[in-house]
C-alpha cells in the first residue's frame, strides 16, 4: 500500500490569532476527527467542558494533557510556560 503521509504535529503560537480560546476549541475538534478521543473520554464535549472549567491556562493544559502528542505550542507568556 502506499498513501501520502499525514502530519502528525501541529505548532500553535498562543500569542498570535490562533492562539484565542475560540481558535483553540476548534483545534481540538479537528485533531479529535483526525485521531480520535483519548482514551478514556466519552465524547468530545467532556474534553471542551474541561477546557472551560477554569482559565485560559487551564484550556491549554487541557489541550496539552489529551493531545499533547500532536500539538506543541509556542509563546513568550512566562505565566504559560511557568504553569
């Protein structure tokens, strides 16, 4: 069999437009199409309710912790990358 190859990282600068709440919810429904929920989550509502449960950096821990295989995000916000 051959088949074209499938990108398996995603880089997101958190700083830039991509980087808003809205921006990232929508990356989790694509990588959750394309790869599929992470074990142990019933749907991918579950996952968006823990996105919203808290703040901002909770919604990219979120992110991180079920995807983090495939995303690696990028941003010069020290309380980001001190969490």
């Amino acid at each position: 069999m051959i088949r074209e190859s499938i990108p398996r990282e995603f880089v997101v600068n958190l700083d830039g437009p991509k980087g808003n709440a809205f921006q990232l919810m929508g990356l989790v429904k694509g990588l959750a199409w394309r790869y599929g929920l992470p074990d142990g989550i019933m749907t991918f509502d579950d996952i968006i309710e823990e996105m919203k449960s808290s703040d901002y950096t909770n919604l990219v821990k979120t992110i991180d912790k079920y995807f983090g295989e495939y995303v690696i995000f990028e941003t010069a916000n020290k309380e980001l990358l001190n969490a």
